[in-house]
C-alpha cells in the first residue's frame, strides 16, 4: 500500500493505515523519534510543517512524500519504511534517512540534492532513482550494501565517501557532458570500483586522449579509477540507448 504524506498548516497527517501521528504530550511511542522529538519540512514555498514521531507499528510500509524539501534527521532510523516516492521533493537534508534498514527503494525524480549521510546504513537499499540529482553529499550512500548500481544522469558534485563500503557497487554511469567533480579520490572505497571488478561508465567524449580537460582518467581524484573508466556508447545493454 502507498500510504501518502499530506503536509498541512498545523501539522502532518498520514493514511489511516500507516500509523498514528502523536504529539510529544502523547507519548508512548512505539518506534521511531524519542517523545519530544520534532521533525521539520518544507514545501516549494519554505513554510515550515512539523510533527513528533511516527508509529509505524510492525507492518514495512511504502511512502509518498508531498513536501518540497526534507530536512536534517527527518526519518532518522525510522524502521519499517519500505520505500520512499516523491515527485516533489527538491532537496534531502543531512541523514535524513540514514539507517532506516528496511528501506528497499527511493523514486525521487525531481531531487537535485541529497545531503550528507541521507541514505548511510541503508542496508537494503537496492534502487534509487535520481534522475534530476546535482549534488551528492558526504557519505551520502555509504554502507549500503545491497546497492548494485546507479545512474547519475545530472551530477554536478560527489562529496567525500559518497558510496565508500557499497560492497556490490559495479555500475555508476555518469551522463553529463561534463566531468563531475569528485571531492576526494575516497568515493568508491570498499567497492567493486576500487578492488578492479566495478566501472564507471561515462561519455566517449569525456575519455578523450587528446584533450586533458575532457578526460576522467585524467581528472582531479578521478584517476585513481582511471582503469575502470568505459565508455557509455559501447556498452548499450548496461547503459541503455
């Protein structure tokens, strides 16, 4: 079930299904934030929203965000989140879903940030898709352990330990025709990338023998992986198109 999250003036309401919303006089929470605990978002308009806590119960559940931005600590090792939809959020804030370990999934098309640490310790994220992604915080990805791939068709930045212990990493592809920049050399540690068995796969145009500028093999902390660059054009079955 696709439980949706409607962001309201006074507060935050969820499906009835998903849990109850309590406030910090409540108490009694059953997972999640400790009372008295209070997570913030922000819609396209910068208004601020607010609840305590979540009860998610025992059940996995599936979310659809409808807020613009999520901020710092949002979903802070909230258990039994599933997977994460939004078509409108623009920005994730720093560890805003770190160790939530059931999460499996994250559809957020339209992110162009995601902060540092968001998703570290996800350790079932398999899927993420960020079609829209600029920037990649520090340790943004860390220690997921069942991500095999990613497809950064719009990255800008990758920060410090971005993907550092993604033990089955083999695949980033990089679409920009432009080099992405790479904050430090330690990104891909602990991945297939670094130990020789992985790839980056990114323009012909951007391997160039010719010009130093328009080479990752070359490029500032890029050439620590200079062995494992490929170009996207040869390989259309794992790049697509």
């Amino acid at each position: 079930m696709i439980v949706d999250v409607k962001f309201q003036e006074n507060g935050c309401t969820f499906d009835a299904d998903f849990g109850e919303v309590q406030t910090a006089s409540d108490g009694g929470f059953e997972r999640g934030y400790e009372s008295g605990s209070e997570v913030g978002y922000k819609d396209g308009e910068n208004s601020a929203y607010t609840i305590d806590d979540i009860a998610l119960r025992n059940i996995e559940r599936d979310i659809v965000i409808t807020a613009g931005e999520v901020v710092d600590n949002a979903f802070y090792k909230v258990p039994l989140i599933a997977s994460v939809t939004s078509n409108t959020v623009k920005s994730l804030g720093n560890s805003s879903f770190i160790e939530c370990t059931s999460l499996k999934k994250a559809i957020i098309p339209n992110c162009t940030k995601i902060g540092n640490y968001s998703f570290s310790g996800c350790t079932s994220l398999a899927q993420i898709d960020v079609d829209s992604l600029l920037t990649i915080g520090t340790g943004a990805f860390q220690h997921d352990i069942a991500l095999k791939s990613i497809v950064l068709p719009k990255a800008t930045d990758i920060n410090a330990n971005g993907f550092v212990n993604c033990t089955i990493l083999d695949t980033v592809i990089l679409r920009t025709n432009t080099i992405c920049k790479l904050v430090n050399s330690s990104a891909f540690n602990g991945t297939p990338i670094i130990n020789g068995t992985g790839y980056i796969y990114v323009p012909r145009a951007l391997l160039s023998d010719d010009d130093e500028t328009k080479d990752y093999r070359r490029a500032t902390n890029w050439s620590r992986y200079a062995a494992q660059f490929r170009a996207i054009e040869d390989y259309p079955d794992i790049c697509g198109g």
